[in-house]
C-alpha cells in the first residue's frame, strides 16, 4: 500500500491517488493483470460480419446523411456540429458476444490522452447515458475517444442515429478543451 499525503492508502499498482489524484512516488504498475479483470468483456471475433449486418449498417449509414466514407474496418462519418466544428464517427463490426450475437462499434477520437486528465474522464463516466470516455491505442500512441457498443440484431434506425450524435458530440467537447479549441478529430 502507498499512502498519499492527503491520507489516504491506495494500491501498490497505483500511480495516482483514486480520492485525490496526485502522483503517487514510486508506484509502479502490476506485474500482471489480476485474472478478474483479464476475463473481462466478451471475447472478440475476426469474423466477418453477416451480409445481414453489413446491409443494415450501410442503409443506416445512408439514411443518417453525414458525408461518410467505407474503409477497411468499416465506415467513418463526419458530424457537423454547432458553431461550424466537426467531428468523426468510426462504425465498425466488432466480432460476437458470447451468444453469438453481432456486435458493432461507435467509436470518436477526442486527443491524445494524459495523466492529467484520464480520472477526471473516468469519473465523468458515471454521467453518460450512451457512450463512454476510454483510452484507446491509435498507431501506436493512446488517445482518449468516446465510444459506444450496440448488438447489431436490436439496433433500430433512431437509436443508432442517437448513439452517432452523442459520441460526436461528447468527443468533440473534451476534443475542444483539451487541445484549446483546435478541430482535428
């Protein structure tokens, strides 16, 4: 255990103080994930999704009206916003639950993820009704995004199109206040 100056004791594998946050001195990382956490979530497939899957997504995608493009993991739309700033929405097939039930992916780039901001982002997770904050391995540096999950088989039209709009919009609004107004993602 590392006790914090605010007082209180967390984990040796903490860098951070979960009540504070400070930097916690000479905390180091586990030596390999507690078996209950690395059982977590369903696990993943690299099947192709069903022809079913495939033509619901593209007639979604097409019926939401964003300019979009197909690429190799699925598709990507670009969400115009308030005050003229725009923000990308990937969509992708995200192998099968443990029933064997399609999966699908929103996921939104917000900025490249730090220290600094990683708890608040996870408090706020707490607040979200549709999506959530995540660090995410882009090309081989992390990056926060925002990002949802939907069984293909019950996704309907209206709420695949609300799931759309709020991780644009949730990803675009730490997007603008971690980089300083920029609009990259």
């Amino acid at each position: 255990m590392i006790k914090c100056s605010c007082g209180f004791e967390n984990h040796s594998s903490c860098r951070f103080c979960i009540k504070c946050g400070t930097n916690l001195p000479g905390a180091g990382k586990p030596k390999s994930v507690p078996k209950h956490i690395a059982n977590l979530g369903p696990p993943r497939s690299a099947d192709r999704p069903q022809q079913s899957t495939e033509k619901k997504l593209e007639d979604y995608i097409k019926r939401l009206g964003h300019t979009n493009k197909k690429t190799r993991a699925g598709w990507s739309l670009e969400i115009s916003l308030a005050n003229d700033r725009k923000q990308k929405v990937h969509i992708f097939h995200d192998g099968k639950d443990r029933d064997g039930s399609e999966l699908m992916t929103f996921l939104s780039i917000c900025a490249p993820s730090n220290d600094k901001h990683a708890l608040s982002l996870l408090k706020y997770n707490a607040k979200m009704r549709y999506c959530a904050f995540g660090v995410r391995k882009i090309q081989a540096k992390d990056y926060f995004v925002v990002s949802a999950g939907q069984s293909a088989a019950t996704a309907d039209f209206d709420e695949v199109k609300k799931i759309v709009d709020e991780v644009a919009r949730c990803a675009d609004q730490v997007e603008e206040q971690l980089t300083g107004g920029l609009d990259e993602n």
